[in-house]
C-alpha cells in the first residue's frame, strides 16, 4: 500500500491500464488539481469482471507501463487489488476505508465509467463508502449524467464550484468536473494492438 496518513486526501484511480496513456494521466493531474488531492493512487486491476480480459498485458508489466507513464510525485501505482484478492471495486475500496481511517479517499472515474456504473458489483454501496470525482471524457458529457446510476444519485451531485471541498465531504457525494476531452481509450488501443498481432504489422 502506498504511503498514507491521517486527515490525507487520496483520490483512487482504478482501471487495467492497458495500455496505461495520456488520458489517464490528464484525469489524475485535473482531479490532483481541482479537488486539491495530496496524493493520487492508480489501482491496476488483474482484470474488470465486466470486460473481455483475454489478452490482457501481465500484470507487472502493466505497472511497470503505468509508473513509467505517470512520473509525477504525486501519483502512486499499485498492485494492491492482487496482494488482497479482491475481484470487485466495492471490495477494495472497503478493505481502504477499514484499513486506513482518517484517510480523507475520493474514488475517480471517467465519465464514460459513470455511464456503465449502474451495472457493476454493488454500486451503490461504492457511492456510499466515498465521495466520487467523473471526470469529463470525448462525447461522454452527452450521456453520462443522464444514464441510470447518475439519475439515482442526482440529489448528491454537488456543483462544480464545490469541488474543493468534496473530499471533506460524507459520501454520497459527488462531483462532474469538465475540462478534459481526450479521445483516448484503453479499450481502443488494445484493439489496435490485437489488429497489429494479427496483421503483423
């Protein structure tokens, strides 16, 4: 587990990172920024149980990727939900409150995440353990607040003003914040690859 203390504000980054890249990066450096974070944790995950996770990179070097990416003092990459076992986000989210209390987390997510939320493994338990920060992505601002799980859990969208304070504040809370627009995907960047395999190119 990365270094942490009592009263720190820790936003939570979690994907597979592969491959780890720009966007990634952008999101952490605006959520760092905008909610005053004093560190930013990347979660790569073994697999998402909602993805096709066949050809996925090796775990370590899929945290090798990202830490060579990320370089920032700021930002810490971790292993983590392999050392614990945990399969689902809830899962590892709570074994951080429990084993670190007076850790002020915020999860972050982009929005195109938001959008899928309502689908994964007690979501709304998710919003309940931490305040959460969507970032903005390409296209995603069109839909993503308006898909299920942002409708259930309107009444706790704070104003974009107040995100400086979110990580003060008792879940559920949450917070949009504009002002990235990569186009970059994971997703799509596996897919080239797996064509580039295929095609030998």
């Amino acid at each position: 587990m990365p270094p942490h203390a009592k009263g720190m504000r820790i936003g939570l980054f979690g994907g597979t990172f592969d491959p780890p890249h720009l966007a990634h990066l952008g999101a952490s450096l605006l959520a760092i920024k905008r909610l005053q974070l004093d560190r930013m944790w990347w979660l790569v995950t073994p697999g998402n149980p909602l993805k096709d996770t066949r050809g996925l990179q090796p775990l370590a070097d899929r945290i090798a990727a990202a830490r060579t990416l990320a370089n920032h003092p700021l930002i810490d990459v971790t292993g983590l939900e392999a050392v614990i076992n945990t399969r689902y986000t809830y899962d590892t989210l709570e074994y951080l409150v429990r084993r670190c209390p007076g850790v002020k987390f915020v999860w972050v997510m982009g929005a195109d995440n938001l959008r899928s939320f309502y689908r994964w493994q007690n979501w709304r338990g998710i919003a309940g353990l931490m305040p959460m920060a969507v970032v903005d992505r390409m296209g995603s601002s069109l839909y993503a607040t308006g898909g299920r799980a942002a409708q259930a859990l309107g009444r706790y969208r704070l104003p974009e003003r107040m995100a400086t304070d979110l990580a003060e504040r008792k879940a559920p809370a949450w917070v949009y914040l504009h002002g990235l627009k990569s186009p970059l995907s994971s997703t799509a960047l596996r897919a080239k690859r797996g064509r580039k395999r295929l095609t030998g190119g």
